[in-house]
C-alpha cells in the first residue's frame, strides 16, 4: 500500500496517460508535458490521483486533466487557453538546432568577436 503522496509509479504514470488518451479528447499530435501526483486535498478525495499536463496541438493552448487511479477515470479536464508549458527536451534541442543555423543568430554571435560555435566556453578559456 503506496501513501496517497507517495510520487507516481511508472504503471501509474502509464496508465494515466492512457486514461487521457482513450478520453478522445486529445489528437495523436498531443504530446505530454507532465505527469505528477494530484495533491488534491479536499476530504471526498479518497484514493490516489494523478495530474496530467497535456499539449493537445501547436497552439498555445494546453489541458489540465485529472485521473482517478483507482478506477482509471478522467474525473476533471481543464483547457487553458494562450499558455504553454515549459519547453520539453525535444522541443528545446529543436530551437537550439534551428537557432545554430540561424543567419542572424551566426552574424550576431561573429558582432561579438565569436566565429567558432563548435568550441565549448571551457575551450576558450584554456586559450588564455
């Protein structure tokens, strides 16, 4: 028997992410920012719950939903709309990659006196 604050197992973690899924209410594009413990403290709240920050899509726009774990029912879904979360891996490596490449990023860098992107700061200061 876990503690209802006890972190989230990974089967717990699956299958709240699969209770949101077979909700039908988000598309195959969404993408799931967090998954974590509800700390919902209110006395009917008996068993444990988990919190799922969803992203259903590109817009700014993201799902809050709550599922019973015991029952593995989607008990509350809020949709916010104009707010994201903070960025994931993936999304971050692809604004680092884009930005890399940028033109205008590169001549920013070479205002600077930077024209080796490749060298870690580590490197450069080894120079001196």
């Amino acid at each position: 028997m876990t503690h209802p604050l006890d972190p989230l197992t990974p089967d717990e973690i699956t299958a709240a992410v699969a209770a949101v899924r077979a909700s039908g209410r988000l598309g195959d594009g969404a993408w799931f920012s967090t998954v974590t413990i509800d700390d919902a403290r209110h006395p009917a709240v008996t068993g444990r719950r988990a919190r799922v920050v969803a992203v259903p899509g590109p817009k700014a726009t993201l799902v809050e939903a709550t599922v019973d774990l015991g029952s593995g029912e989607v008990v509350g879904w809020v949709d916010h709309d104009g707010v994201r979360p903070a960025l994931g891996f993936g999304e971050s490596l692809t604004a680092i990659l884009a930005l890399r490449d940028h033109p205008d990023f590169r001549a920013a860098l070479a205002a600077r006196g930077i024209g080796d992107i490749e060298r870690r700061a580590g490197d450069a200061l080894d120079d001196d």
